[in-house]
C-alpha cells in the first residue's frame, strides 16, 4: 500500500481527513523535548503515522446546552477508533506492522495533566492538515477546532505531507476564543491546562482527587451524606458514557470562525458572545501589542512557531468565506 491508497481506504471507511506523518520528524521534534511525546518512546521500528480526522457534527454546539456535545465527542471517539483500527489492519495484511494508541489516553510517568504519549494535535499539524489556534487546538481549514484526531503508527514508509506553512488562525485580532473562555484559560499561543480543565473536565481526575481527600477527612455522618452528592453522579456518568470526565466546555470551539460548518451553521447564533468582559478585551489587545511589537512570546518561539505556521495569517478564513458565499448564491441561483 502507498501513501496514495491508504488515504482512499480511510476516506472510504469515513474519516473526514487524512494525512500522513514521518516517524523521523516526529522524534525529531516533539512537543516539549523535556517530556518526549514521540513514536520511538512506544516503538524503535515505526516509520510513519497515519493521521485521521472525525469531525463533531455541527448540531451539538447549537443547543442550549453542552450535554449533547458531550455525548456526540464519545460517539466521534468510538467511530474514529474503528476507523483507525481497520486501517491498522490493512496495513498488516499488506505485510507492515502497524497499531493504533488511545487519542485521548494520559501517560501518568510524564506531566500531571492530560498528557498523552503523542499529542494527536501536533501528529495532525506535522501531517499537514491544520496549524495552532490561539487556544493550541488544532484548526483546519475545512472545520476549524471541531474535530478529534487519532494516529495510526506504522512500518510502513509512507510519503509524507508537507506542514502547512501558512497559519490558519486569525489570531490575536480575532481573539474569539479567549472571550468566549469561562475559565480564563487561553494564554498567547498557549492553555492554562488546569484553569480549563475546571469546565472541560468538571468530573475528571481532580475533581475525583479533590472530592475523595475531602470525604476522607469528614466525620461518619457527613460523609453519608456526601455519597448523595451531585458530583458522585457525575463520576459514575463518566465511567459510563464518558460524559464529564474530558471534551465537557464546547465555547472556544463553537465561536471560533474557521471552517465551512461555521459559515453554515454557526456565524448568525454564535455572533455575540456573552462571556466577553473588559479584562478580556485588555489581554486580546495586550496580545496584538505583544506580536506587533516583536516582543518575546512562550507560544510564538523559534521551536512552537513551526506549529503556529510560520508564514502568518494571510487571509486564509476571508478567502474561505468568500467561496462559501458564492457558492451559496450559485446553488441559490440554480434552485430558482
Ligand atoms: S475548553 Fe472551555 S475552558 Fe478550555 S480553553 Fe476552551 S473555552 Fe476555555
Ligand atoms: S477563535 Fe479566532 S483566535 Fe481563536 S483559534 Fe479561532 S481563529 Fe484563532
């Protein structure tokens, strides 16, 4: 199988986009050097990483509220699995040992936060399909940051893509991302993980840690009634469905205008965004200072830029919508 074939078998089986990674690279330059997410750590023979997309169907992020974006993350997960999971498959048949790592899983022996043993994002900026948002989500240009990706990692030598060089991202003049935030949690190019896990992992690890260590230092009687609460619920719904543990804070990607499905969909009900405050404004400006004035910024250095695309934002969403909306009055014109 080529480069060429495996990339029409993952479009046929339903992968939204495809594209293929170089082991080489990968190793070369990971995420933080210091804690190294890279296909050698899990195995020496892998050559290349096959990386697909499945994108959240737009729907979820128009209701009122973020249960069934949460629900739909779980369903995206399963299929994007399988995906994955068959194309491992025929790469073998083929004759090229190939598997599959769990996208979303924590590797406990590095960071303590969701850190995975690859970081599906950088996998799908190194095989060219998107670059950094402002909030570090992956963006491509077809869906913006409303997707989830997964890697399949192979023995096979495949033809790897090109990174886009071109950043995707509107950044700090758009800065939609950070207003939207409930968490303050978007930094120049960067997350305060912790700051967002409070709302996008309401019952993940911590708050189980945290719920736990106070239980045990209640007497009898409190801790009876501690058992009835709100967020014991919400621990065994995420053991369950998944629902609350990780994905649970939908807004940055919502309001975020890169991608057709936003166009569609999205623009007219996520136009206003009510989290938006002063302060915030202050921070966007600060940040459109900062990248103006050619000041030092953790998220913009030499070794992240790669990821942010290094060419800058040159119109990319402007033109995408300027397709979209003649392409609206054509079908118009032809529905007359
Ligand atoms: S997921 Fe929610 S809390 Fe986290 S950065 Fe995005 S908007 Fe902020
Ligand atoms: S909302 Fe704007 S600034 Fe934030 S990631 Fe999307 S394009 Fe970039």
């Amino acid at each position: 199988m080529d480069a060429a074939a495996v990339k029409n078998l993952a479009k046929e089986l339903g992968a939204d986009l495809v594209g293929i990674a170089g082991a080489d690279i990968l190793n070369a330059l990971p995420p933080d050097p210091k804690f190294p997410q890279t296909p050698e750590r899990i195995s020496p023979h892998v050559k290349s990483v096959v990386v697909i997309v499945k994108r959240i169907p737009v729907g979820a992020f128009r209701c009122k509220t973020t249960v069934p974006v949460q629900y739909m993350d779980m369903m995206v997960l399963r299929r994007m699995d399988r995906i994955a999971y068959r194309i491992a498959e025929a790469l073998e048949r083929d004759g090229h040992p190939s598997f599959v790592t769990a996208g979303q899983e924590t590797d406990w022996s590095y960071k303590k936060a969701s850190y995975g043993r690859l970081s599906t994002r950088h996998l799908g900026i190194e095989a060219g399909l998107g670059t950094f948002g402002l909030e570090v989500n992956i963006l491509t240009p077809e869906f913006g940051p409303r997707l989830y990706l997964t890697g399949i990692l192979t023995e096979a030598e495949l033809d790897a893509d090109a990174p886009m060089s071109e950043q995707v991202c509107i950044g700090e003049s758009c800065s939609r991302c950070l207003y939207s935030c409930p968490s303050d949690a978007v930094r120049h190019f960067g997350i305060d993980k912790r700051n967002c896990a409070t709302e996008a992992q309401e019952f993940g690890f911590h708050t189980i840690l945290r719920f736990w260590e106070e239980y045990a230092q209640k007497p009898a009687a409190e801790q009876k009634a501690l058992l009835a609460d709100r967020e014991i619920f919400g621990f065994w719904q995420g053991l369950l469905r998944v629902v609350g543990s990780f994905g649970d804070c939908p807004r940055c990607l919502a309001v975020c205008p890169v991608g057709n499905d936003y166009h569609a969909h999205l623009a007219k009900m996520q136009k206003v965004i009510p989290e938006m405050t002063p302060e915030k404004k202050t921070k966007a400006a600060g940040f459109k200072e900062a990248r103006k004035s050619g000041a030092e910024i953790a998220g913009l250095n030499e070794w992240n830029l790669r990821w942010v695309g290094p060419d800058g934002y040159q119109g990319i969403v402007a033109r995408q919508l300027q397709e979209f909306k003649k392409r609206q009055k054509e079908r118009a014109g032809e529905e007359d």
